[in-house]
C-alpha cells in the first residue's frame, strides 16, 4: 500500500495465554470460554495458527520464550534469568556480577537448622517487599566482605539479588526448591571451578544471613501479628551473567521500546535495545491499568517503528491454579486491545497477538502446548478462522510456527526484511 506515512508495528503477548481443557470449564480452556468480542474480532480479520515458542513438546521459560518471540535462539543467548530481572528492576550489571532472580519466602528453622519451606511466595502479596529488599541491600556477608550484594525489589513478593566482586561463577545451583522439596536447598557447583564453589558458598551465607536480618524486622513482626505470612527469607534461582546480544536496531533495522509491568519483560526489551516506558499503573499483576498502557502503547508508536506491550495476569492465575479468574483476566486482555485500537492507525500498523507460552490452570505449569497466533494488518492475507482461541487457531491458514518467525514476518509485512538471494 503506498503511504507517505510509515508503517509501524505492535507485538502484544498475553502472558501464559495458552491452556489445557478444563473439566470445570466443560472441556474449554479459559480461553475458549472467555468473552473476547474485540479479539474475536480482529481473528476474522486476520490470519492465524499455532505457535510452538521454542519447539514442539518444549515448555518455554518466560525469559526463553521472549528471546524467541523477539527473533533471537535462545541456544545462541540465553545466560540465565538473574540477568534479564536485574536488567529490567533499572540495574546496571557488569560482565563479571552474578544476577539471581528472588523470591521473598516463609520458612521456619527445622531440628538440624534446615529451613522448611512454609510458602515460596511469602502469601504472593507483599508491598513491604521494597522495603524489606532495602533491609538486606548492601549486605556484608562475615566471611566474604569483598562481594558487594545488591537487593532490588520488583513485584510482589519478586526480587532480585546480584554479587559484585572477582572470581564469581554462574555455575551454581538453585536454592529456591520449586515446590520439589519441602526445605530450602544449598547452592551446589554445577562445576569443578574454584570460582563456582566459592559462589555457591556466598550464595549459602547469603541465605542465612538474610534469614537472620528479616527474622528480626519489626516489618515481620508486624505481618505476623496480622496474620500473614512473615517473609523471612530470599529463594533465589536462575543465576546468569550479562549476555551479549545484537539490539533489534542491527537485526532488524528498527526503533523499539516496551510497555510492560514486570521486571524480566523489561529486561529482556532491555537485553536487545528497547527503550523502556514507564507506565503509572502497570503493576503486573491483577489490578494493572491496562487502559493507561494502551494509551502509552500508542503514543510511543508515534516515535518509534516497533512496540512490545506485554500483559502478565492471565499467567498469574494459571500459576495460581484459577481458571475461572485467567477467564475474567483473557476478558482484561480483551478489553486492553479494545482500547488500543481506536488509538492507532490500522491502516500503516500490523498486530501480532500471541502468547510466550501455555500455563496449565490445572498443574499450574509451564507445559509444551502450543500458543495461538494472529496477525491482522492492510497486508495479511486473512483466512477463515473466526475466534481467537487454541482450537480455532489450529485451523488458520499460518498453520504451525516457532517463535522466531513472528518478527520476521512482521518486518516483512513493513517491508523491512531483506531479500535473500538474487
């Protein structure tokens, strides 16, 4: 279509979107049962299919999943989440820190001095979470003062944890037992190096050491008395170092930015050249200000050619086991893109909708079903698909891809892609 105007495009990911059938919900997944008028809607306008992220039968990672979605192979990429969350809390990471993704916790110290786990996520809710992070920033661990430790908050009961100083190793394992055990594991090294070990012994004073502080917080004293849940301790997991990937402007040749609520969204738009909005309201979570998002979604659609907009809630309550309230959440979704629409220009804009991957609202899992996929735009050629959902998306006419496709076929239809050959 000849246009003095450009054309731009917007990425918009619904998070943990996809789902299994659900006995309670007559076989249906939340989706499928959602009321979705707006994303119906633009289904019978577009072309659509299924989405396998990463490959078929692979459930994804959050972090690994947008990687794929943003054009990049993870193989080629992915260091580990710590980095993406620290990224995205507003950390500056050096090539030598360790970045941990963290969870506040509630233990209680069993007969050996184990810790056993009462709840990984400290109740989910916890907006002394900053505050608590702000007791234990900076740290000095007894018998490694030399490594400085950062404590951020992000959301909820999330944080992240990064080690400073020389001779550290990525290569440690989890203390975060997720769910598998029911104590507090010890970092191990996932190697012989001396630097691994010595990580993993940082790691493990850290754990008591954090213990120790928030035992004590008139903040905990304060949430027991209430009746909640003391968050007394930091899981961490997902250790990484600061990877090193191509911006989208050298893959694609594009000017990007994000809107999203949560920290690892923001850090991986970080990780690869987007410029990050800040969006009073985007909270990532159930109460979200979808209405102020769509509102900045188009205006940075003014200023830049491409723009991911990000909504986690669905996720949320799959992980929390809620089918009926991913169902109101999809609805949530719906009514976002409603307000999108009448804000932007269709006719110079292409929309890809999909998901980074399927939760199950049953085992509250990541799992290896694919997601569905719809692109709408002047230059897609629609196909007879009339709802937006698992089932119906299997029938489009993109049939199946992996995530990597959706940004080269949104460049294509900007006219951005390159021709291969002669």
């Amino acid at each position: 279509m000849p246009s003095k105007k450009s054309e731009k495009a917007i990425l918009i990911v619904c998070d943990g979107i996809g789902d299994r059938p659900i006995p309670t919900l007559k076989g249906k997944t939340p989706l499928e049962a959602a009321t979705k008028p707006t994303l119906d809607k633009l289904a019978a306008k577009g072309a659509t299919g299924l989405l396998h992220v990463l490959s078929p039968g692979i459930p994804p990672g959050s972090d690994t999943g947008h990687l794929s979605l943003f054009g990049y192979d993870p193989r080629d990429c992915y260091t580990g989440r710590g980095p993406f969350e620290a990224l995205g809390a507003g950390l500056d990471l050096k090539p030598t820190d360790v970045a941990f993704r963290g969870n506040f916790a509630t233990v209680k110290v069993s007969g050996d001095d184990s810790f056993e786990v009462l709840d990984r996520r400290a109740g989910r809710n916890l907006p002394e979470g900053r505050k608590l992070a702000k007791l234990i920033n900076g740290l000095k661990l007894p018998n490694h003062p030399e490594v400085e430790v950062i404590v951020g908050h992000t959301v909820e009961h999330r944080c992240v944890v990064v080690l400073r100083g020389k001779n550290l190793s990525s290569a440690i394992s989890d203390t975060d037992p997720h769910g598998f055990s029911d104590s507090v594991l010890a970092a191990t090294p996932l190697d012989d190096s001396k630097e691994a070990k010595r990580t993993a012994q940082i790691i493990n004073e850290f754990t008591r050491e954090v213990h120790r502080i928030l035992s004590k917080s008139p903040i905990n004293s304060s949430r027991k008395k209430a009746g909640q849940l003391e968050a007394n301790i930091v899981l961490v997991r997902g250790a990484g170092v600061l990877p090193v990937i191509p911006p989208l402007k050298t893959m694609f040749g594009i000017s990007a930015a994000c809107v999203a609520g949560g920290a690892l969204y923001k850090g991986v738009a970080r990780s690869v050249g987007m410029e990050i909005l800040t969006v009073p309201g985007a909270t990532a979570t159930y109460d979200t200000d979808v209405e102020a998002k769509a509102r900045a979604t188009a205006k940075a659609l003014e200023t830049h050619d491409f723009v991911f907009l990000h909504f986690k809630p669905t996720d949320s309550a799959a992980h929390d086991k809620n089918p009926k309230k991913k169902m109101e959440m999809v609805e949530k979704f719906d009514h976002m893109v409603a307000t999108l629409l009448p804000l932007i220009d269709m006719d110079y804009t292409h929309i890809a909708i999909t998901g980074d991957h399927t939760t199950s609202s049953t085992n509250g899992k990541h799992t290896g079903n694919p997601v569905p996929l719809l692109l709408v735009g002047h230059a897609v050629r629609n196909d007879d698909v009339k709802e937006f959902s698992e089932r119906a998306c299997a029938k489009g006419g993109l049939g199946h891809l992996l995530g990597m496709a959706v940004m080269p076929l949104l460049m294509s239809y900007l006219d951005r892609s390159p021709m291969f050959g002669a």
